[in-house]
C-alpha cells in the first residue's frame, strides 16, 4: 500500500498531466509530435493512474474527459 507521501506525490503528478493536458500543445512542440506520442502517452498514464487502488478520496473525475 502507498503511503500518504506516495499518494500526493502522485497526485500532484495526476494534477500536473491534466493541467497540461488541458493546456494543450506547447508552441515549441510540432503537432505531429504532440498526436503522435505526447498525448497519447499521458492519456495511457492518466488510464493507468486513475484505477491505482492506493486512492481515498482523491477527486480524480477531471481526467474523465481526457481519457474519453
């Protein structure tokens, strides 16, 4: 089980990605590597990150529209 460090460092990591996510691609970034890998790789993280069983009562439903 993780401890409490664990859980909000990974929560803030959670936060990070949707903060990101939801800004959108940087200006400095080509679209295509935007689509092509950093997207879609933080969308798997945020599927993987969501169904963690160390969890309490985090509100973690921001990331639902991403992983949509």
């Amino acid at each position: 089980m993780a401890t409490a460090e664990q859980v909000a460092h990974y929560y803030e990591g959670f936060c990070r990605v949707v903060d990101n996510m939801n800004a959108g691609k940087p200006d400095n970034m080509t679209q295509a590597s935007w689509d092509d890998y950093h997207r879609p790789i933080n969308i798997e993280w945020l599927k993987f990150i969501v169904t963690a069983d160390f969890w309490t009562d985090e509100d973690l439903t921001i990331a639902d529209n991403l992983i949509e």
